[in-house]
C-alpha cells in the first residue's frame, strides 16, 4: 500500500472503491488464486443455490396442485401427501446444507483476503501456500464471531417481532396505526444494516487484533463511530450490486429458457464473472474501511507488531502480550 496511515482517515466513499482496485490490480496473481481457490466455489454454489432452490420449488408447487384437485381418502391423494413431505424435507436440507457450505468458504475467504491486505500493508513476504496455511486457524476465530453476531440478530429479531405484533394487537386498524408499523418497520431496517456493518468490520478485527468473538463486535462498534455514514453507503451499494446480480441470473437463467441454451450459458457466464469481483471487491473493501477508521480514530498501527501478529497464526497462536495490535494512538 502507498500511502501513509495517517492519509486512509482522508479516504471517502471514493477513495476506498479505488484503493481496493488498487491493491487488487497491484497483487493480482495472489488474489487471482485465492478466488480460484475459495471464491470461485462459493461463486458456483451461490448461483446453483438459485436454480435448484427454484426446480425444487417449482416441484412443491406442482405437487401441492395435483393434491389440491385429488379427492381426500384415495390411493393417489395419500401418495402426494407422501410425495409433497418428502419434497419439502429435501428442501429443507438442501438450504441447510447451502447455507452451512456458504458459511464455511465465505469465512474462509474473508481470512484469506484480510490476512492477504494485512501481509501487503506490513510488507511481508507472502506466498498463497503461506496464506492457506493459516487460513484454517484464522477461519477459527471468524466462525466465534460469526455466532456471536448470529445470536444477536436472533435476540434482535426476536424483539423486533415481538414488539411487531403488541403493536398490531394493541393499535387501531386505521392510518394512525399503519404509520406507527411502518415506523417501527423502519427503525428495525435501519438496526438492522447497522449491525450488518459491525459484523463485517467485527470479521476484519477477529483476523487483525487479538479480539474475536464479543471484543470484536464492541471493537468494531467504537471503530465505525465517525465513518457509519461511509460504511452504509458501502452496505447499499454492494448490496445493490448482489441484487442486480441475482437478478439477472435470475431472470435470464434460472426463468431465461425461451432465450435459448447459448444465451443462457452466456448470461451464466457473466454473473458468474460479476459475482466473483463482487466477492472479492467486497472483502477487500471491508478490510481497507478498517484501516480507514483506525486511522480516523489516530489509533497508529505498528507493522512490527501487526506482523509478529500474524506470524504467530503460522504456529500455534498465542494472544499478544503487552504491546499488541491494538493500535496506539498517534498525535497529528
């Protein structure tokens, strides 16, 4: 990286989009195989997720009519009965099973990438088999986050829900009682995407400092002080650009049969293309945000001891003692 710390607490919205293009473009032969090797496949099973989640769906849906138009207490009416269960159970595991396969390659390549940009910013000598090796120990840590955060999304949905329904028990059915949900609906969006951006700082923290888990979350919430506004734009404009993404797969793969087999492959092709710049922009993104808000913050971080840091997810890791990543602040 080129520029002095001190200089990332001037970077905007702009200025973070071309520093990560920067820092890709500058290290493309490791990034090059850190998403062939990890993003590539979370690529692949993001999208085919999309098609057999709408084929398994569209079966469910098929089944559910036929039985709707057999008459109760027939031969062919208790075999759909059968048939629909066990379309539905087959759902169901596919989605766990998507989801808990997306879980594992998403952390694994947010270690990857950060460990990567840490590497490059303390200048250390970095090979792609040095960051697989630690990638297993950083993913560890990530995953301890993960069920912190988790847990907390359920307790505030949870909440959210509930105070949902009070409101729908307790007010009027008239325009005073649909503003006051619609209120309470946008106050729960905007809760919402906030905690979104302390998980994804709070992942960049687990792989950087010594804190996981807690730690990190509440580190990662002192640290977007002073920046949330940047942090939600990039929220929104990344998201908008998986939307856009998933649509058009959506709507020229999955529903594009009159388009032709050729079409389709072709538009396969390049939301495959498009979703793996948009996950590794992404997590290159997330990581230059937290050097830009520890520099917001005047929290001065020493490359020696960032390097000893992640030097020690080589052996066995060992929290820091003393001086540590943590960062001391520095006078400007």
């Amino acid at each position: 990286m080129d520029r002095e710390q001190e200089e990332l607490q001037f970077l905007g919205l702009v200025g973070i989009f071309k520093e990560s293009y920067k820092i890709i473009i500058s290290w493309r032969k490791i990034f090059t195989q850190i998403t062939l090797t990890l993003i590539l496949p979370l690529t692949i099973i993001f999208l085919a997720h999309l098609d057999i989640s709408n084929s398994l769906f569209r079966d469910i849906k098929h089944t559910e009519f036929e039985k709707e138009v057999t008459r109760p207490g027939t031969k062919r009416y208790n075999n759909l009965s059968d048939t629909l269960s066990s379309e539905w159970i087959t759902f169901w595991l596919f989605k766990i099973a998507y989801f808990t396969i997306l879980l594992i390659l998403s952390l694994l390549s947010t270690a990857a990438v950060v460990y990567t940009i840490a590497s490059v910013y303390t200048g250390r000598e970095l090979t792609f088999q040095k960051v697989m090796s630690v990638v297993p120990k950083v993913w560890k840590r990530l995953m301890v986050t993960f069920l912190c955060m988790f847990a907390a999304f359920f307790v505030y949905n949870f909440l959210a829900a509930f105070i949902a329904v009070t409101c729908m028990l307790l007010l009027p059915y008239n325009a005073f009682g649909a503003v006051v949900l619609y209120l309470v609906l946008i106050i729960y969006l905007m809760g919402f995407v906030y905690m979104t951006v302390i998980w994804q700082l709070a992942s960049v923290v687990s792989v950087l400092e010594s804190s996981y888990g807690i730690k990190a979350m509440t580190k990662s919430k002192d640290l977007i002080k002073g920046n949330r506004v940047v942090a939600i734009a990039i929220f929104f404009l990344l998201n908008l650009s998986l939307i856009l993404i998933q649509f058009l797969f959506d709507a020229f793969v999955v529903h594009g049969s009159s388009l032709g087999a050729w079409k389709r492959v072709g538009f396969g092709v390049l939301c495959s293309v498009l979703l793996l710049a948009f996950f590794l922009f992404g997590l290159v993104i997330q990581t230059i945000l937290y050097l830009v808000c520890k520099s917001y913050h005047h929290e001065n971080i020493d490359k020696g001891d960032l390097s000893n840091h992640l030097e020690s997810y080589l052996g066995e890791y060992e929290p820091l003692n003393g001086k540590d990543v943590q960062l001391e602040p520095y006078h400007v």
